[in-house]
C-alpha cells in the first residue's frame, strides 16, 4: 500500500526510469512508499506517478526536468549506456561522445542541478556505477573509462559534502540482464543474448534491491559502495559458463 513504507513522505528523482535497472528501482521506491518521478527519453515506457521527459545529454532537457520535478530527497542517477565490444582502435568519435555524454557528462550535470535547485536534506545521491570502473576488460575502453570516470566523481562527490546531511552511494554491478546488452550491440537480440549464455545473471531487480537497502538505512548510516556480481564471475573479464 503506498504511504506505508520505509520511505514514506520522501520524493525521489530516478533517471532512466524506462527500463532495466532504472525502472525497477523507482518501482521499489514506490512501493516503500516514496513518490517518485522519473525521467528518461521514451517518456511513454516510464510508469512513476510523475513522468518527465529527459535528456541527460541535453543541458536544457535536465534544466526543464529538474525545475519541473521540485524539491527531492533521494536522486538515482541511471541513465547510462555502452555502446560496441571492438578494440578501441576500431571505436569512433560518435560512440564515445555519445557513451562520455550519458554515463560522465549527464549524471554529473543531472547531480549538480538537483544539489543546486532540488534536494532536501536528508538527501541520497545514488549512482550507478559498474564493475567496469573497478576492472577494466578487453574491447570496452570507452565504456571501461565513463565508469572509472564516474567512480572517481562519486568520490569527490564524498569530499564535497562532508557536514551536509547528503548521503553519497555508488552500486557497482557486473552481468545484469536488462536492455543493456541490445542498445550495446545496436539492436542485435541474438548477440545480446550471448553474452549471458551458460550463466546465472543478476537481474535488474537484484540491483534495485541493493539500492532499495542503501536508501533505507537510518540516515546516520552511509552504505559507501556496493559491489554485485553473478556467482558466475569473479571480475570484470572473468566469467563462467556451463554447458546447456
């Protein structure tokens, strides 16, 4: 029942509410009793009682969302992607801006305007990192350095502030089976699905499910990084497979 939960009277602001990670994160949030807004580019696919528009890539777009969402007490920062698996060589100007643009450029720019003209303390700041700014991996650089990027933001983030009742998490997860691996691959369903064959991926529910326990600590606590993965691998490189 909504308003009955640990989070109730608390407004929280997810990006990339559409899909995957995003989407089943601000359903928790809902169900915790928090009312939640989210955004993303297909508005249509995004379920929250409030539903904004948003381009983390566009200044105006994150301007327009902030200043209509309000006040909030909890930001998820999402939205992300990856784009190819070739040797970077092989990369181009375009994936990358597009990659830095979301994963570096938009939670930065969508953290700052929600410091300077939304949140509320006590505050949460969640952002989703990846096994991959911890490990790199073969034919992922671009990706490989956006999430060292925004390991390295989130920690500054800390320092910065340090006396404020703001709570600063990152979530750091490795094989999660979402829409990931197809807008990775550019809509290529088959080779998307290959990169979790013979394993036992996390789902995006399992991710929103370590958010969900970080936001709901008592407000003294800090949950500093979580760190998810697969029993089916052991880094960012390394994983295991059966045999069907």
């Amino acid at each position: 029942m909504p308003g009955v939960g640990k989070l109730d009277g608390k407004v929280a602001i997810v990006t990339g509410a559409s899909s995957g990670i995003g989407a089943a994160t601000a359903r928790m949030l809902a169900e915790e009793g928090a009312r939640v807004i989210g955004g993303a580019r297909r508005v249509d696919r995004v379920t929250t009682e409030v539903a904004l528009e948003l381009d983390v890539t566009d200044p105006a777009s994150c301007e327009a969302f902030v200043a209509a969402a309000g006040p909030c007490n909890i930001l998820v920062n999402g939205a992300g992607l990856g784009l190819g698996r070739d040797p970077f060589v092989e990369s181009t100007e375009e994936d990358e801006r597009r990659v830095f643009e979301t994963n570096v450029n938009g939670l930065v720019r969508m953290t700052r305007l929600v410091l300077q003209k939304s949140m509320q303390e006590p505050g949460h700041i969640v952002n989703l990192g990846s096994i991959a700014g911890r490990w790199a991996y073969p034919n992922g650089a671009t990706y490989v350095t956006s999430k060292f990027a925004v390991r390295g933001f989130t920690r500054a983030l800390r320092e910065d502030l340090l006396g404020q009742d703001i709570r600063v998490t990152t979530v750091d997860s490795g094989l999660v089976e979402t829409e990931f691996s197809v807008v990775r691959f550019r809509g290529d369903v088959e080779k998307a699905k290959s990169v979790y064959a013979g394993t036992r991926p996390l789902s995006a529910d399992d991710v929103a499910d370590a958010i969900m326990y970080a936001v709901t600590r008592p407000e003294h606590v800090v949950v500093d990084e979580m760190v998810l993965m697969s029993i089916d691998q052991s880094s960012g490189a390394r994983i295991h497979r059966r045999e069907s």
